[in-house]
C-alpha cells in the first residue's frame, strides 16, 4: 500500500480562493473510491502504486479542467514494501507511542 500526500495549486486563475480546485481534486478521489483524508494543507489518500500515481495525475489534471493556467503540485509518496501500512495504522502507531511515553 502506498501513502500519497498531494496538494495543489493552481495558477493564473480569477481569484485567490482555492476551494472551488480541492473540491473538484477531492472528487476524483471519490469517484476512485480510495480512502483520503482532507486536510488544511493538503490531502492524503493511498492505494496501490499504479492506483497512486494515475491518481496524482487525475488530480493535477483536474485545476486545469477547471481553467488555471498553471497548476504546481506537491507529491509525497511512502512506499513500504516491508509490511501494510495505511494511514490509519501510521497514525495508530505514533498515538500509541505517545501513550506509552516511549520515544
């Protein structure tokens, strides 16, 4: 399972506001039906690698749709090979950490 942390932005639009660009970016993920998260900065969503990338490309190519002139997209990638992983365990992992006050 790869983890991707995406953010977009698009450039050469009408207005400064954003909203209107995740929301149409959130709605591939949707339509893929892969598990994201939304957050302030960003979203996160894993899948597959093949599932992962096509993604990333859906989503950057979806702020053109729309009409920017120019999008930049940021894309981290975590690809363990190891063992599964998923956001939901990642974040599992730490809190648990936290609780045991191990470091």
């Amino acid at each position: 399972m790869a983890l991707v942390e995406i953010s977009i932005i698009p450039v050469g639009t009408s207005t400064t506001s954003m909203g209107d660009y995740i929301a149409d970016a959130v709605r591939v993920l949707e339509k893929a039906g892969v598990k994201y998260e939304l957050s302030a900065m960003g979203t996160l969503f894993e899948g597959t690698p093949r599932e992962v990338f096509s993604l990333a490309r859906k989503v950057h190519e979806a702020a053109f749709r729309r009409g920017a002139q120019r999008v930049v997209t940021r894309i981290v990638i975590d690809d363990r090979r190891d063992k599964q992983v998923t956001m939901r365990s990642k974040v599992a992992a730490v809190k648990r950490r936290l609780k045991s006050g191990r470091s």
